[in-house]
C-alpha cells in the first residue's frame, strides 16, 4: 500500500498533471450497439473483452487542461511521498445540485492502490460539503478501468453521447446521488 494523502490542487501541482501520462491499458471496452426501427432507436452497450489489452489515449488535450481548470469549483490531488500522483476535477452546476466530474486520472506507476477511490471520496465529502446532491462522472466507452472504478464506487450507469470526445468517442455518463449525513 502506497502512503496517501488527497488534498486540494495547489498552483505548483499544475505542470505535474498536465505531464502525467492520461492514457490507460484497457482490456475490454463497452461497445456501443444502436437498432433504429420506425419510430424507436435501441441503444445498448455490453462489455467487449480485447484479444490484447490496448493503449487507450486520454480522450481531452492534456495541453489544453490546465486552461479548463481554471474554470473549475474544485480540484483535488492525490499525492504519494510529496509527489502528485493523481487529480480529479469537479464543476458544481450553477442552480443546480449537480457536480461534474472529469476524471479521475492517476499515475500508471500507482495505479490499483485504491487512488481512484480516494479522489472520488474527496470529491463525494466535498460536494455534501458544499450541499450538492448528484454527483456526475463522465468516463470514456474505451475505458474498462475507468468504468469498473465507477461501478465500484456506486456510480449507476445514466446516459452517452456518441463521437462526444475529439477522439470521436462515446462519453459514457455515471450518476450517484448522495445524501448529507449532519
């Protein structure tokens, strides 16, 4: 088990992230089938397992991060012996009870020693934190990892936009409400 600490983003954390590498080895993806039938269109996706795990390239501009974390409510770093080694970005919704969440992403080097979870803790205590009932993830199809962590941590599937990304492909959407515990 790696010493942890999750703590909110600092200036001096930016250029580490931004270099950090965002890509991820998956072995499966969630394809996407779609039947359209006069008047209905079916959408449904089942878990595909690849012959070989596959490089799968970070579906933002990491070059381009730094400029859309500024417009974000709130940011949290992972950080393992003084190093970050792993971020979360969040953006609460303005009249609604509705946090964002972009990411997380963590270092392969440290990845499966529960970071993932403890970026989506901090971001769960701080939306109760700041009265937020929803939490909204958005992960790429193409990211088992990703996607099975969303599972893990109680995320229920809620929708998709196809070609969402630069990349051309599907954002899948998690949702997960939470409660204030006073």
């Amino acid at each position: 088990m790696v010493d942890l600490h999750v703590r909110a983003t600092v200036v001096g954390d930016i250029s580490t992230l931004v270099e950090m590498n965002h890509g991820v080895e998956s072995e499966g993806v969630w394809q996407l089938e779609i039947h359209r039938e006069a008047r209905q269109v079916h959408a449904r996706f089942h878990e595909v397992r690849l012959p070989r795990a596959t490089s799968v390239v970070y579906p933002h501009d990491p070059y381009a991060l730094a400029d859309t974390w500024r417009s974000q409510s709130r940011m949290f770093t992972a950080v393992v012996d003084a190093r970050p080694v792993g971020y979360i970005a969040l953006m609460a919704e303005t009249g609604t009870s509705l946090v964002w969440i972009t990411g997380p992403v963590v270092d392969p080097l440290v990845r499966r020693h529960g970071i993932g979870l403890a970026l989506l803790g901090a971001a769960q205590r701080w939306a109760v934190e700041q009265s937020h009932s929803r939490l909204l993830l958005e992960l790429s199809a193409k990211n088992l990892p990703a996607l099975r962590l969303a599972q893990k941590s109680g995320f229920e599937f809620c929708g998709y936009n196809d070609r969402y990304y630069l990349t051309q492909d599907v954002a899948i959407f998690f949702s997960k409400t939470i409660l204030r515990s006073d």
